[in-house]
C-alpha cells in the first residue's frame, strides 16, 4: 500500500518566494554529498532559538525527518531536512541542474505554503532554515505515531472514532481550500496522530495553490489515493483530487484496506479510473455515506 509519490513538471503558480522567517546559513565544515570529511551538523540556529538534531523518526523520496530539541526550553520539534540537490542519478548536467530547480522551487513552495497554514489539524511549521546545501523546516512534534501504525496495530477502526477522524480531515481539507492551496499527497501515511487522540495532516512538498478559473497540470500523489483524471492525465482544478484522496482515506479507517488493489499495475489503473467501490457486508449504512465523495469527484 506504499506506492511511490511521484511529481512530474513544475506548473503556475510556481513563483513561490522563499518565507520571509527563512534565514540562510552558511554549511561551512558540512560535507557536501557524500564525500567530505567533516563532522556532520549537529545543531541547528533558528529565529526559535538553536537546535540540537538527535535520531531519525522518518524518511522519503525528498529527505529526512529528525527529532530535535530546543537546547534553552527543552522543546522538541521535528525537523524535515530536504537537500538542495538532486541525489538522483543524472545523463548530463542539463538535466541535474533541471531538477535541482525543480527541486528547489517544490522546496520553497512547501515552506511558503506550511507557514500560512494555522489549523488545529495540520502539522505546523515552527521555523525554516536555508543552508548551502540543505534546507530545514521545523514542525511541532506529533508524538502519538503514524495512522498507518495505528491501524496496523488496532485493525479497522469503530464507526464512532472514524467519524471523529473524518470529521477532522475534513476540516482541515475545508480550511485548506477555502485559502486556496491544495495538499495532493493526502494518503494515510500523511496523517499523524497526537497523545490527545486528534489527526495531524503532514508532508505538504506537493502543494500548490489554486484557482477556480485556471487548471492544475502536475500529476502527482500516491497511487493508492490517485484520483481518476490524475491517471488520465487531466488537468485539474484542484480540491476534487483531494477529496477524492479523502475518501480512499475514510474507506481505508473503516475498512482496514485500499478499495482498488491490483497485483497488475494495468489492472489497478483500470479499477481506479473506473471508480466502482466494492462495499464490505458488514459495513454499516451509517458508514457509507461516508464514502460518497469517492463518487462524486
């Protein structure tokens, strides 16, 4: 269920500035790459003060993610640490320095955006450091885990408590779309939840903003929560791709599975695009009205 994020091309509105708290700091006696034999960054200076990076919590196609602590208060933060080049294999330089670009505006766009944002339901950003080489945003710390864990520990979830997750996502998706940006990488991977029992919607790197007169051309997202005219390659406006996520979302909290599985890749584009959920006996019809956003995008 842990298909790859992918993103293809860079669209409008791209020219994304960097945040204005960002602050750049020089990687003097930081190895570039993999070569280099100083000693790696241990801490971290922020506008919230300095930080000091402890073990890795978490990690994806773009970086990593940290632990940290806030060396005066003790707080604790996690730190996404995304390069500024590409680690990926290149045929020519044209095409490396193509994707650091591509790179780095994805980058600055996801920590533009994440400042923004203030809702109960979404993972804030703390800070943003820019380095030579790296950059280093700072999230609150969601200590309750991973909803992927949590359903893999606990099965699928009571009606009542999916409810009161939905119910959260979805009020959050509202305040996203409601200030015009769209998440596109909404999957159950991308739902933390805190020790008071409340979602945490993270890993904004594909973000955009949007615009009811214009369309989105990127197709990007997570297979599993793709929604139909991403696999057609369609352009979008741009909040249907994310309720069509969130539906493959509630189906996966009460169901304990993705609705579309396919040991074919062509099969699994077919059942996707095609859009026909198959509905558990047992579920109950309080629960699937739940799912008619799977329908209606």
């Amino acid at each position: 269920m842990s298909a790859a994020t992918t993103a293809v091309g860079i669209e409008g509105p791209a020219a994304v500035q960097t945040p204005s708290a960002a602050r750049t700091q020089s990687d003097a006696g930081v190895p570039h790459g993999s070569g280099g034999s100083a000693k790696r960054r241990t801490t971290i200076d922020a506008t919230t003060g300095q930080w000091s990076l402890g073990k890795t919590i978490g990690a994806g196609s773009m970086g990593k993610v940290k632990l940290a602590k806030n060396l005066e208060t003790g707080e604790q933060c996690a730190i996404k640490i995304v390069p500024r080049q590409s680690t990926d294999e290149h045929r020519n330089d044209r095409d490396r320095e193509r994707a650091d670009h591509s790179k780095e505006i994805r980058t600055a766009r996801e920590a533009a955006i994440v400042t923004l944002l203030n809702h109960p339901y979404v993972c804030a950003m703390r800070d943003v450091v820019r380095t030579n080489y790296h950059w280093y945003m700072l999230f609150e710390y969601v200590n309750g885990g991973q909803m992927l864990d949590y359903i893999i520990s606990h099965g699928r979830l009571k009606e009542k408590q999916a409810r009161k997750f939905g119910r959260q996502i979805a009020s959050a998706l509202d305040y996203c779309h409601r200030n015009s940006i769209v998440h596109r990488d909404l999957k159950i991977e991308n739902i933390l939840i805190s020790k008071t029992g409340d979602i945490k919607i993270i890993d904004f790197g594909l973000s955009n903003l949007f615009s009811p007169r214009s369309h989105l051309k990127t197709f990007c997202g997570s297979l599993y929560f793709a929604a139909p005219e991403l696999l057609q390659a369609k352009q979008y406006t741009g909040p249907e791709v994310d309720i069509w996520s969130f539906g493959i979302v509630l189906y996966v909290l009460v169901c304990g599975k993705v609705p579309f599985d396919d040991q074919s890749m062509p099969q699994l584009h077919a059942k996707i695009k095609k859009g026909v959920v198959d509905y558990p006996t047992w579920l109950s019809p309080g629960e699937r009205p739940l799912h008619t956003c799977v329908k209606c995008t």
